[in-house]
C-alpha cells in the first residue's frame, strides 16, 4: 500500500466515523472487512469478532451517539505496507484509537479497531479492575 492508498483510505474512513456520531452506521459498516477475522474493540461493550458480532456492535454503539459532533483526529502514528497499514490517532471524542487496514477485492478494508477513553497517564488502580 502506497501512503497515498493509505491516506484516502483513511479520509474515507474519518468521513464514515463523523456519520456514525451523527447515528447513521452504514457509512462505516462499508469500511469494515467482511471476512471472519474482522474485531472491533470499543468502549462501549466488549470485544466482537467476525463481521455479524461487529455490525451488532456498531448497531448498538449508533444507538448510543445520536447527534454527535463530526470528530477531528491528530495522528500519533501510521505505517503502510504492501496488503496491510495501521494508523493510531487521538479522536477528539476523547478516546484513543488504533485501526489496521488489509487490502482485499474491494479495496482497503478495516480488519481491526480499538478506541477506548484512554488519553494520558493514569494511575492503574483507576483502569484496571480485580
């Protein structure tokens, strides 16, 4: 993957997550593979893996952010390979995310995401529970 590839893939995909503030999923569902190994990880449940438990999750987190506000990222880090890139950002929703991308038949296809609340150093006694 080229960074140009890699860099229009993620303008899509920001364009997808400021419709999925607003309520409408379908613009990220697109984004997601669809093959089994495809896991979405956010703060709002726990993990999913395989294409019908993320949509689910996506239904259900949709639900959650009617109305939101169109998200600005700052870019920590990203790399792009031949078939497979990653980016991690800060989402200012405040949440920490890192998404990788595999190339499949219908272009770059999300195949992981982790976002979680996360943005600066914290005591362990306050995210870790026993």
């Amino acid at each position: 993957m080229s960074g140009s590839d890699l860099d229009l893939a993620v303008e899509h995909y920001h364009q997808a997550l400021d419709a999925f503030v607003m309520g409408d999923a379908a613009p990220q569902k697109k984004m997601f593979s669809t093959r089994d190994d495809v896991t979405l990880a956010n703060p709002l449940g726990p993990p999913a893996r395989g294409r019908s438990e993320v949509e689910k999750t996506m239904d259900r987190a949709v639900s959650l952010l009617r109305e939101g506000e169109p998200t600005r990222f700052e870019r920590i880090s990203a790399y792009a390979g031949p078939d497979l890139g990653y980016i991690v950002e800060i989402e200012r929703t405040r949440a920490k995310v890192t998404t990788i991308f595999r190339l499949e038949d219908e272009g770059w296809k999300v195949i992981h995401r982790h976002a979680d609340p996360i943005t600066s150093p914290r005591p362990i006694e306050t995210v870790v529970q026993t």
